[in-house]
C-alpha cells in the first residue's frame, strides 16, 4: 500500500517551491521522486493538483502520496513455471508474456523471480536480493527463453558469455511494413528519451547497439522477422525497429498500436483492429537461447514455439481473415 501524508504549512512559513517544501518536510523523500509524484497528480494542494514551481502559501493543506519501500527481498509466491531445461547448476525457463523478471518499482510480486523462489532456494545470490538467479532479463511483455543460475559460480560464467557477446540469442517479431533488403543491420546509439524518461530513444552520446535482422516472411503491410543482438540494451529491438519506422506490431510503447505502413480503407483498417484484438503486448519473442555451460563445457542450444497470440497474428493475416 503506497503512503500518503498530508502537511499543513505552518503560519509565518516564507514562501518556497512545492518540490522544495516537500523534499524538506517528508522523509526520504527525494527531489526526483517528489516531481514525479507531481508530474503523476500524487500530490495536491487543498485538494487540487499543482506544479512543481508553485509557492505554499501559510495555511495550505499538501498532500502527497509516495510508494512504500520495496521489499528488502523477494517473496516465494505458487506460480508455475514452463522449464525448458533443468540441472544441479542452472534452469532455462519460458517466461510468457505479463510477467516482469524481477521484482521492481510497481511489481514487488508475480515476478519470475517469485515463482523460481517457491520452486527452489537453491539460486545464485550474485547482485541484490531482489534478483536471485536473474542473469539477463526480458521486458515484462516480451515472452521467450531465460537462463537461470544455481550458484554464483555459474552465474559468473554465464555473465562473462554474454558480456563477451557469444551467447545465442535469437528473437521472433512480427512488424509493420514490408521491407526492401531481406536482411540487414541497424546500428545506433540508444539512451533515455529527453522528452519521456521511460523510453529509449536513439540518442547522439548514448551505447552502442546493433541489430541484425533477416525476412522470414511478408505480407501486405506486416512482416515476420527473425533477429539477432549483437549488443542487449534496454528495448533495443523495439527502438531500432520503430527507429527505422517498422514498430513492432502490438507495442504500445513505441507505435506498434497505431496503422504505421499499408491500411488506407476502411475495411484495411478494420483488418487491422481485428488483428490488434489478437494480440495486448508488443509481438516479440526470445526464441532460440544457446550457450556453452559453464559447469560441463558443453554447448547447449533451446528453441522455443511461437506463443500463441503471435501465432494468431500470423495465422490471420496469412489467411487475410
């Protein structure tokens, strides 16, 4: 439950910026944390919404609603699992879609994380308590294959693979618009977005990323991708692809919810309301997940079916409804 307080400014107080006055007055509280609260209409002054730069008055009445702490570790919770592999020394798991890695800011629970605690205690401890056994991670919305750790020994060894970049990983996608090059590689700088904090953008000074991509199939205004990271940042496929104006279909995020090639009628345009029915997230899978373990030597390669709300997708615009 988050934590509300309400404050009376007292009698004589000197005029001074919302933000200011309630970075000073509530503990922990944060500038940052505190304008973003604004900015979410978390924070009202007798009873209406303010700005940041609004100066309290002597008898005014602010409220402000912050989050709890998170949790200081994450909690074993009954959820099931689709294990791909399994040994004393590391788990592949097929997260679906919906469900967020790690616990974080706005999910403390229904985690994978919480689901392999109820499964096993027996998870590398490497990193911080929130995230036991996480050696990459997937967006909450992108479903697909993730290597777990058993002890930190394993851990280092598969951190060290895919730092070095040697890991396998390919990504299925359907996205907007046809292509003219049946491959290629999209090669950028990404960094936060200056207009929206939450996103990635490309950026002038930001990390390198670069993406290749090969057609596996098109239609009239979507294509089926397959995709390889050469580097693994943040929404990298989702901004590249939207970057070179083939949003991948679905994700709200970065355009994939609106028409963005092809549908000009009305009954192309209903088309695509029926396949967006189909489908709530971004149209992105990790499919193919290959690695040398660390504890054995060997090279294991997994592969993982198409979800079926991307089957869907596929299904229908193939058979053009």
């Amino acid at each position: 439950m988050d934590n509300m307080q309400e404050i009376v400014v007292p009698p004589g107080k000197k005029k001074e910026r919302l933000d200011l006055f309630l970075v000073h007055h509530v503990e922990n509280a944060t500038r940052n944390k505190v304008q973003q609260a604004i900015r979410n209409g978390h924070v009202l002054v007798d009873g209406q919404p303010a700005r940041a730069s609004h100066q309290v008055a002597p008898g005014e009445i602010v409220s402000i609603t912050l989050p709890r702490p998170p949790p200081q570790e994450a909690l074993p919770e009954n959820i099931p699992l689709d294990i791909v592999y399994e040994d004393d020394a590391l788990m592949v798991v097929n997260k679906p879609a919906g469900m967020v890695t790690h616990p974080a800011y706005g999910n403390y629970t229904g985690t994978l994380v919480n689901a392999l605690l109820y499964y096993t205690r027996g998870l590398s401890g490497t990193g911080d308590a929130l995230r036991p056994g996480v050696v990459h991670r997937l967006d909450k919305d992108t479903s697909g294959l993730l290597v777990i750790a058993k002890n930190d020994q394993i851990h280092a060894g598969l951190a060290r693979q895919f730092a070095d970049r040697t890991v396998e990983r390919e990504y299925r996608a359907v996205v907007w618009g046809r292509f003219r090059s049946r491959s290629g590689t999209i090669e950028t700088q990404l960094g936060r977005s200056k207009s929206d904090r939450k996103k990635i953008a490309v950026v002038e000074k930001g990390k390198h990323a670069v993406t290749l991509y090969t057609v596996i199939d098109q239609f009239e205004y979507l294509s089926h991708m397959s995709i390889h990271l050469k580097t693994g940042r943040t929404h990298q496929i989702r901004v590249h692809l939207a970057h070179e104006g083939h949003p991948v279909f679905g994700d709200p995020t970065y355009g994939g919810r609106r028409i963005a090639a092809g549908p000009r009628t009305g009954r192309q345009k209903a088309e695509v309301q029926n396949l967006l029915s189909l489908i709530s997230r971004q149209a992105l899978h990790a499919r193919t997940l290959g690695f040398v373990h660390p504890g054995s030597g060997k090279q294991l390669m997994f592969d993982s079916g198409l979800p079926d709300d991307m089957k869907a997708v596929l299904e229908r615009i193939a058979g053009r409804l």
